[in-house]
C-alpha cells in the first residue's frame, strides 16, 4: 500500500469530520477536553502509584 493512499485517506477523514463538524456544535470542544482530562488524570494517578513503589 503506498503512502499516497494513507494520505488520501487521511485527508477523506479529517474533510468528512470537519464537515461533520457545525452539526456537532460546542459538543465537540466538551467531548475533546474530556477526553483531554481523563487522560491527564490517568496520567497522574499512574505516576503517583509509580512513585509509591519506588520509595
């Protein structure tokens, strides 16, 4: 498969979502910083238990 085809269909997806995206509306923003902050939190609490098995 060439590159050429990845980036095609790359570019069919992210033109399909952004068309997508005005019916969406703010939902979007909400669903992406939430996704955004599950991730932080993760992240975080992975560290802290890391952290205690160290010391």
């Amino acid at each position: 498969m060439p590159l050429r085809s990845i980036f095609e269909g790359l570019g069919d997806l992210f033109t399909w979502t952004f068309k997508a995206m005005p019916y969406i509306g703010p939902a979007a923003n909400v669903v992406f910083w939430s996704i955004i902050a599950g991730g932080i939190f993760y992240w975080l609490r992975e560290m802290s238990r890391h952290e205690k098995q160290q010391g």
